[in-house]
C-alpha cells in the first residue's frame, strides 16, 4: 500500500473520534442521524431540559455511540480498507508522523483525570452550614468573653471538618489505579527513510502509542489500545478486565464480523487493557486514549454518584433553623434592649439563644455513632473507608452481587461421568483419574476435583499398575492435556494394549482429534459421524443449561511398537481418537450464602445478581441459594431494548448475565433514578469499578483487584454475605440513633427557644440569663453522647430506613408544639401561683424555668425515641438511662450548692417539684397522644 503524503490528510481536526478523516465520518454517521442545525440543537437541549437531569439507563451516550459504530465499522471491513480508516500503511507510521499525532491526540491514558487541590477539599469540607454556624456563634461568644462556649465550638467544627476531609481526599485518587493496567512497553512497527523507507520494530512507551501504529505482540502483553487485527496466531486474549469472565477468548484477523456480534464478541477486534494468553500477531491501533472502549467506559467514575439524601435533609433543615434563628433572635435581642437598655448583655442572650438552637453536638453524635458502627464492622472483619457507607446501608434496599466466589465456593467438584449416550460409565472417570493423576506439568481445579471425587467415592483404579512414558502439556491452543501411558510388565496381557495415549480437555478441542467413538454397548468402536457429533453437542448444551462444565476424555492405543522418544510428532499421536465421553463439574454455592440472603430478605434488601457469566450457569446458582429466576436477562438482550422497556427489564429481572461493565453500571443507574432504591453493590474485578463507584455503597474484598478496592467503601476480608447482612444491622440501628438525636434535637432546640421567646415577651426580664442558658445547654448537649450507644426497636431494623424530604418538617410541625405548650404551662404555673412576674422574683423564676427547661429537653429522648409508652412499653439503654438520670440530677442539684449561687440560683420549694412530676406525667400522655395520631397518619415514627 502506498505512503499517503497529501498534506491535507494529516491536517489536525477537533472531531471526537480516535482519528478522524471523512470515510470514518460516514462510517460513523449515518444517513438517519439528523443535522446540528439551529432546530435540532433547541429540541435537543429542551429535551436534555425537561428530562431533569435523570440518568438514562437504557440507552448509550453520544461518544459510545461514535465509538460502537467507529469499531463495528472496522469489524466489518476488509484489512486493506482498515489502513485506509486510520490514513496508515501496512509498513506502519513514519516517526515524524507518529510525533504529530502524539501532539494532536495527547498522551495515551486510559482515564484523563483531575483531582481537586487538597485546599479545595478542605474548603468543601469546611463550607457547611453548621459549620459555619458554629464559627460565626463562636466568634461573638469571644467577642463578647465568653471564652469557653466558643472553645467548644471550634473543637465540634474541628472534629467535623478534619473527618470529613480524611475521607475525601483519600477517595479522590482511586481512579489514577486505572492507569496500572495499561503501562507497559509497547512494541510497534514503524518506517523511516527518505527515498527507500525501511520498516523498523521499535520499542515504546505505552503512552506514546497513537492511532494508525502496527502493534507487535505475544503471550503476556497488554494491548495498548483498541486494535483491529491484522494477522494473528493462534491468538487467545483475556478479556477479564472488561468482562469479569475469567473464561479466555480466540480472536483472529481472517474474518469479517456482521453488526449482530456483541461487542465484546468482535473476534478481529482487541480492547484496551485486555492481554494476550497465548499465541501472537499483529494489529493496527485504530483508538487510543479518552477515545478507547475502556476510557469510554470509565468516563463517569465521579461523576454520576447519587446524592446523599442524608446530607442534603440536614443541610436543608440547617438553613431553616438559620432562617428560624435570624427572625427569633432578632426579636429576643430587640426585646431584651427595649427593657434592659444594655446592648452588650442583650446581644448575649442572644448568642445563648443561637447557641441553644443549633444542633452543637450533631457532628460529633453523627461521627460517634458512624464510628461506633465501624468498630463493630471492624470485629466481623470489615475494613470501612467510608464511615457514611455504614448509615447507607441502613438505608440499601437492593443488594446487586456478581456470583462467582460471592454465592459460590470458586472452586470446582466433579458431578458425573458419561460416556457419549449421557449414560454413566466408570470407564471415562478411570481415564480422566489417570490423566490428572500422572499430570505434572501444571495442576488445575479440575484435576483436583476428579481426583477428590475418585478418592472420596471409594473407586480403586490402581493407577502403580500404570507407568508413565510422556506427557504433552496443556496450552492455550490445544486447550487439552494428553498422558502417555503403558501398564507395568507384569499386569500386561494380550487384552490390552501396552500403551495408550489419554487426552482430557475442552470438548470442541477433544472431539476435532477424535475419529471414533464407542458404540453404545461400550465394547466396539464406530466411526465418529456428523450425526454423533451433533448428539454429543445437544447432550452438553442441555448439561450446560443446568449450570454445569463440561470436559471430554478421548483415548488412543499405541501398541508395545510404538516407540516414543520426542515431541515432534505430538500432532499424530493426538488423532484418530476414540471419544470415551464426559465429565461434568459445578462451581456448588457456598453454604452461607442461602442463610445470609433469607437474612438479607427479611431485612427488606433484595439481591439482584449482575455477572459477567453464562445465564445458565447463573440460573442453576441462583437455583440453588434460592434465587428466584422468573426473570432473567442477558447483557446483548438489554442493547436490544429501549429506555423504558430498559428500566422496566431491569426493575422486574433478579439474574442479569453476561453484561459489561457499562451494562453493569446502567442498571445500578436505572435502580437509582427510575426504581428511587439505594443500591449496593459487591465486586472485585476491574470491571466492577464502574458500578462500584455510582452505588450507593460500594463492596469489595480483601482479594479484588486494586481498582476495586480503591472505589469501594466496604471492604470484606472474607467474602461472606452474612458479613453484610450484620452490617445492614449496623447501618440501620446508626442511622435511626442519629434519626433520634435530629428529631430531637430540633424539636427540643425550637421549643425552648420559642418558649424563651414567649416569655421574654410577657416577662419584663430575661427569662434565663446568658451563662444559665448557656450552662443549661451544655448539661443537655453532654447528656446526649449517650444516644450511639441506645439501642432500635426489632421493628425497625426489619425495614430499610431512609432520609424523607418531608418528614422531618411535619415531624417538627407535629411534636413541636407539645413542648412549647407545656414550657408556656410553667410559665403560666409560676405567674399564677407563685406570682413570679415581677422584677423582684427573678432569682426564683430563673432557678425554675432552669431546671423545667433541662429536664425537659433530656426527657424529650424517651419520648422520640420509641413509638411505644417510654419507661412502660419501652426503656432506652442502660448508656442513656444513666445519662438522663446523671443529667437531671446534676441539673436539680445546682441550685442546692455554691454553684448555684454563683450562678444565681435559689433553693425551691418541695411544691415546685410536685408540680414538675404532674407536668412530665402530662407530657408523656400529650405526647404519646400526638405520637400515635402521627403514626396513623404517616404509617412511621422515626
């Protein structure tokens, strides 16, 4: 082929393809693809517009459309007409033109990924509303010498901020391991010369390899981008790192797909990142880099994560309790001015009422309890990245998990032996036993498990009467193994003859050197016909769809002349074979895994298995473990189907098979968005990370690829379900903990503040002084760092717990009230009865409405925290049990020591304490009331 030179050829173009040149555009582009006009361009965006913002699933975007068809194209074609595509020559690139297109196209990294600054991160981390709350509230209480209020404070934000940037900062670099599995030397073919061009095999960097370059390679080498063979030999690639199948696949230059191929089918087309097994060729690099089906496929690692439903609720509720805060203590400290005239005291008391209404410690509650559940992980032997994945699984309703080594053993145990008829014949295990049995060249799991089932099940093949002559290994080839054998001098006899060739391997591989085959009686042999080929082959497409792997066992008798000295002849002592029959083998499930998913399922978390395996032999597991597999579906049916059909498909489907990495994402996606589920997802293999990364917790093992462990937030030192189904329990019980503390928190927040309002309206004076309430709100805060470790009720661990957008403000709207009404009932108890509304009793009425207002808030937590009667019905933990009891009796006690009368409090009457215990009676029955009006409302508590 001629040396294109047209300097027009080589001009640079900003198109989005690998290399762009206009027989690829219209290779590309078809006659039906509309236009960029002005009226496409307004309908497409208003269609992007209207779609708000949803994930589509079930179709592929713009640029894995451009790459599917660019490689579909090149599939289709001639290798002639390929260099014509890429504007190369069959003598390879010259070097100057390989530098320009280096220059053009960039260097030739799978993922082009950029990682914040670590100041950008700690930004993130710092700017949260509580946050900054905290740090504006602190400024004022230094401002105003309040010193140790704002102390604690920056300590709370401190702890928050450095927590959250740990956990970023170590996340942000998981997607620079991608690059790991594609860094290799490169050997290509090159020209040089002015006049008479010289063909060169030169030695690159992965990253200098661009499109149009003729790559050379062999067994062990990484394909550095997408190729289109050109010649090959007895080529076999691993495609494990796209797939997950640890199954190998031949690819060969000679042949010409058509568009039905599943791409990753395409036999004349290698992926990046895929290596070869065996054998070698030559091929032509037609994309590399951000252009390549892998960079494709990574493309959105960080950027489609779900949001946290979590984060967002509290940081909307933290803007209304801003809102709520500015309007309250705008009114206290205008209110307190106009009586007092002091507006350094007023500005005071309001900082202790901002103080009094921000959730100080929920940080610190939140990061507790997330710990908590760490540590308890921790002794199951999980390993968590991401302490906010443990409150996610709380919340995970489907669990999608590949099957190999998850549901099953990821070893092999033989079945059955037999013969070509499917009827059982001892004469194929002795053979296969002897086979394995002399095998030394390299032990498979299959060679085990015949050995362990002959063993196991008492057969006595007296393999000493044997000797072994020679062996002809397994390759990647030949996909078999064959043994030389004769029997010892003294057990010959003139039945037998003295030497026997065995060969054992893949079925198609076994039966090619096969010319007979045993008649059905077992004692004659018939020549292997067309029709028996075709019978062996329906008999192990039937025992394939039962989950099971099968393998051929062929003989050959020599006899005492032949002589065996060498491997010249390995082709001719492997033909003209007798097929002897099969041997089947299972991958059985994993004792554990039905118990931990019958656990998983009452705990209201669906599995849904996502392989790359065959759909039979997922059936057949799942089967097993107790699956239901009604609906099943495989990756190449899923391209067929549109996005509704899609997200449909995939909502009803509990087994999808043999499905890539991008099909693997897509239906996480489509969970999310379409089926509004929190998804988990467990794997190991480079071709999890897409899925990985957009679940809402990701899982992976000790024993999973780098790349997987890096996107995960989970990681299991033994691949164990049950291991997830206690960190579901763990999720839950953080998650409702929390749940606790906000719900009541902002009720007993909003309620004291509002009630202070109240009387700071009423009264001619400040309900409580600055360092009272402040004092008041510290002994509170404290007591509720017992709340991670309270314990949830059976019921509600059971369910999948979620953040709701609504719930909280009606929850808030509904038991928000209670507590002021009864703040407003000893307001009124102390005007009346004790005639405290004058200047002269504010000593006393201070010393009241302290202790009211505490026991208050720290009774509030029996009340929240259990949908039944507290203390009857239910009683907390013995952690906040004491915390209460510790709290209210300090609180009762201060005005009885020194303490109080530096703080400016005075002894109350015995009276007053009945009248607490009536009040408190009276709201646990008001709230019990409202508690279960609310749940019939709204069917849930928490």
């Amino acid at each position: 082929m001629r040396w294109f030179k047209t300097p027009s050829i080589f001009s640079s173009n900003n198109h989005n393809l690998p290399y762009y040149n206009p027989i690829r555009e219209n290779l590309v582009n078809n006659s039906e693809t509309p236009k960029d006009g002005v009226p496409n361009k307004l309908f497409r965006l208003l269609r992007r517009l209207m779609s708000g913002g949803k994930i589509d699933g079930g179709s592929r975007t713009e640029a894995e459309e451009k790459l599917y068809s660019w490689l579909y194209a090149l599939a289709q074609s001639d290798k002639d007409l390929v260099f014509e595509y890429v504007r190369s020559t069959e003598r390879g690139l010259s070097f100057t033109e390989a530098e320009r297109r280096l220059k053009e196209n960039g260097p030739n990294v799978p993922v082009d990924y950029s990682f914040l600054s670590w100041w950008r991160i700690l930004w993130n981390a710092f700017f949260h509303p509580f946050n900054i709350i905290l740090i504006v509230l602190s400024v004022i209480s230094y401002i105003t010498s309040d010193s140790p209020n704002g102390c604690i404070m920056l300590v709370l934000v401190f702890i928050s901020v450095s927590l959250r940037f740990y956990q970023e900062y170590g996340s942000s670099k998981a997607a620079m391991k991608l690059s790991e599995f594609v860094r290799c030397p490169v050997k290509v073919q090159r020209c040089a010369g002015r006049v008479v061009q010289t063909e060169l095999v030169v030695q690159i960097d992965q990253r200098d390899v661009v499109p149009g370059d003729i790559v050379i390679f062999e067994p062990g080498d990484l394909f550095p981008g997408d190729v289109r063979l050109l010649s090959t030999k007895h080529l076999v690639v691993s495609q494990s790192s796209l797939t997950g199948e640890s199954w190998t696949t031949e690819k060969t230059a000679d042949i010409r797909e058509d568009s039905s191929t599943p791409l990753l089918d395409l036999r004349n087309i290698c992926f990046m990142g895929t290596n070869v097994v065996s054998g070698g060729g030559a091929g032509l690099v037609v994309s590399t880099g951000s252009k390549t089906y892998m960079s494709t496929m990574f493309s959105n690692i960080g950027k489609k994560k779900p949001p946290n439903e979590f984060e967002d609720g509290v940081r909307k509720i933290s803007y209304v309790l801003v809102a709520v805060m500015l309007v309250v203590v705008t009114i206290i400290v205008v209110t307190d001015y106009t009586t007092s005239h002091d507006l350094t005291e007023s500005i005071l008391f309001g900082v202790s009422v901002a103080s009094a209404l921000t959730p100080q410690m929920l940080p610190l509650i939140v990061n507790t309890s997330l710990a908590k559940g760490a540590l308890a992980m921790a002794k199951d032997r999980c390993i968590i990245k991401s302490l906010t994945a443990i409150r996610d699984m709380g919340s995970m309703d489907i669990l999608c998990i590949d099957k190999t080594g998850t549901l099953t053993m990821n070893r092999a145990i033989m079945v059955n032996h037999l013969d070509s008829w499917g009827l059982q014949k001892e004469k194929v295990l002795q053979f296969a036993f002897l086979n394995s049995y002399f095998k030394t060249d390299q032990k498979y799991p299959l060679d085990d498990a015949i050995l362990a089932h002959v063993y196991t099940n008492g057969y006595k093949f007296q393999p000493s009467k044997w000797k072994k002559i020679d062996e002809i290994p397994f390759d990647f080839i030949r996909r078999r193994v064959a043994i030389i054998m004769e029997r010892e001098a003294e057990d010959r006899s003139h039945h037998i003859s003295d030497r026997i060739v065995v060969t054992k391997g893949a079925l198609e591989e076994v039966m090619k050197v096969c010319s007979f085959i045993e008649d059905v009686d077992g004692e004659t042999n018939i020549t292997f016909s067309t029709e028996h080929y075709q019978r062996i082959l329906n008999l192990t497409e039937e025992i394939s769809y039962e989950g099971l792997r099968v393998i051929g066992v062929a003989i050959k008798r020599l006899g005492t002349e032949t002589n065996y000295q060498c491997r010249d002849d390995d082709e001719t002592f492997e033909s003209d074979m007798v097929f002897l029959g099969l041997i089947t083998f299972f991958d059985p499930p994993k004792d554990s895994a039905k118990q931990a998913l019958w656990r998983l399922a009452e705990k209201g978390v669906k599995a849904k298995v996502l392989t790359g395996d065959s759909l039979a032999l997922s059936i057949r597991v799942c089967k097993e473990v107790g699956i239901r597999t009604t609906h099943v579906v495989t990756g190449p049916e899923l391209e067929l189907l549109d996005q509704d059909s899609f997200h449909e498909t995939v909502k009803r489907a509990t087994v999808l098979a043999r499905l890539t990495p991008t099909q693997k994402l897509r239906v996480v996606q489509s969970l999310q968005t379409v089926g509004n589920h929190t998804v988990g997802f467990l794997g190991d293999g480079v071709n999890d990370s897409l899925a990985l990364d957009a679940a809402n917790v990701g899982i992976s093992v000790d024993s999973g690829v780098s790349v997987a462990k890096d996107f995960a937030d989970i990681i299991l030192l033994e691949k164990d379900l049950n291991v997830l189904t206690a960190g579901v329990e763990h999720g839950r019980l953080t998650f409702g903990n929390t749940m606790k503390y906000i719900k009541m928190s902002v009720i007993a927040n909003l309620g004291s503040v509002l009630s202070i309002l109240i009387a700071t309206l009423c009264l001619k004076y400040e309900p409580l002084t600055p360092r009272q309430l402040l004092t008041q709100n510290f002994l509170y805060s404290v007591g509720q760092i017992a709340i991670p470790w309270d314990k949830m009720e059976e019921d509600y661990v059971n369910v999948p717990q979620k953040w709701s957008k609504k719930g909280l403000p009606m929850f808030i709207l509904w038991n928000g009230p209670v507590c002021t009404l009864f703040d407003v009932s000893t307001l009124m108890f102390l005007w009346f009865y004790y005639k405290a509304d004058s200047l002269d009793d504010i000593v006393f009425f201070h010393s009241a409405w302290f202790i009211e207002g505490l026991l208050m808030q720290t009774l509030i937590i029996h009340l929240i925290r259990t949908e039944k009667i507290p203390f009857i019905q239910e009683i907390a933990s013995w952690p906040v049990l004491c915390s209460t009891v510790l709290i209210s009796a300090i609180g009762i006690a201060i005005p009885f020591t020194p303490i109080g009368d530096v703080m400016g409090f005075v002894e109350l009457p015995l009276s007053y304490f009945g009248f607490l215990v009536v009040l408190f009676v009276g709201y646990i029955f008001v709230g019990q009331v409202v508690k279960r009006l609310y749940i019939m409302v709204y069917k849930s508590w928490l």
